[in-house]
C-alpha cells in the first residue's frame, strides 16, 4: 500500500464509502486482532482531528478488542471480496478463525501494531479516542423498538484517523 491524503481521500469519503461495507479491525500484537463488518458510522471533524465513528454492539466479540487495544482500521474491499466481507459480518471470531474460513488475511504494521486487511483497495489506520455508550432512555420509541428491544446496545466509538492507505492499483486508476 502507498499513502495518499488528498484527491482519492475526498472521492472515497463523499462516495464510495456511502456505498460500500467496510471491515473494521481492532487489537494490537498482545491481544491479537479480530473483525467485524460495519455498515453504520461516519467521517467527520471532531476536536480539531479527522475521525470516524462506528457503531458497533456490546455482543460482538470485536467489542472486547475494541475496549482494550487503541489501534483500529477500516478496510474496503473491492466488488469481488463481497462474499467475503458478508462472511465476517455474519460469523463471529469467538467461534472460528472467519479470516481463514472468509479467504482475507491481516497485514500487520509495526510502528502503528494494529492491522488492517490485506485485500483491501483502501484503508483508514486510525486510533480511538473516546467511546460512549448509545443512551438508551433517550433514543426515540420507533428505534428502541426497532433496534434495541433485546437490549444489545451499540456503542460509538470516536476514533482518530492517522493514516489513509490505498493500494498502488487504486492509485493508477483514479
Ligand atoms: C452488511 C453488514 C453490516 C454490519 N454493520 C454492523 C455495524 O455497523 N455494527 C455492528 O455492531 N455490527 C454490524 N454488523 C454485524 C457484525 O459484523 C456481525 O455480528 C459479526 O459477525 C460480528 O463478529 P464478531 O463477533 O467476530 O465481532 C454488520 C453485518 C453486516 C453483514
């Protein structure tokens, strides 16, 4: 992967990422890694820094990883890993090696000891900054019903992007 911080970074955040599913990972070397697929979450600007928000459940077996590493990465994958990107978002890491058995690997980064997918087109390396529970009482009835009526809340968390990859082949298309 090469960096890129200016032309594609725009493309990417005001289109492709409305479109697209990305894998979020989170871990360090201690506690190893593992990933989720996200759909909900966003770009912004917050405290003066670039950063994302995810949203992601207390049940998830990434959450635990979330909680106790820093480093977390969101990776897109092109059309033809769309199988694979459903893979991780529909088992669990608890169960099963799901990077094995979803045919993705990890690239691990020293300096920053996260890591992100190898397979990815493009990637945020980021750190996370602060998390804070969905507050449940106050969240509209329709939602409440619709998403939390077994009480698996989500959790935003507010993470700090660092770095922002995307493969050479990216590069020499756009
Ligand atoms: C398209 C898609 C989008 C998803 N988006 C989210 C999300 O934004 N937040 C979340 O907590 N789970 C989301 N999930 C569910 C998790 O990816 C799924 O429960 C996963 O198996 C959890 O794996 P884990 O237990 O290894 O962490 C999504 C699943 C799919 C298929």
């Amino acid at each position: 992967m090469i960096k890129n911080l200016d032309t594609v970074y725009n493309d990417i955040i005001f289109d492709e990422l409305k479109r697209k599913n990305a894998i979020l990972t989170a871990g360090d070397k201690t506690i190893g890694f593992n990933s989720l697929t996200v759909s909900w979450g966003g770009i912004g600007v917050l405290w003066g820094r670039d950063v994302a928000y995810v949203f992601v459940r207390k049940s998830r077996h990434t959450y635990s990883f979330l909680e106790r590493s820093e480093s977390v990465t969101l990776s897109f994958l092109d059309e033809k890993y769309k199988d694979s990107v459903q893979y991780i978002g529909t088992h669990s890491g608890r169960d099963e090696d799901k990077m094995k058995n979803a045919n993705l690997s990890y690239t691990y980064d020293p300096d920053y000891d996260g890591a992100y997918i190898r397979q990815a087109t493009y990637c945020f390396k980021m750190k996370k900054l602060y998390s804070i529970d969905l507050p449940y009482e106050e969240l509209p009835s329709d939602i409440k019903n619709q998403y939390y009526k077994d009480g698996d809340l989500h959790t935003m968390f507010v993470c700090e992007i660092r770095q922002f990859l995307v493969t050479e082949e990216y590069n020499e298309l756009h």
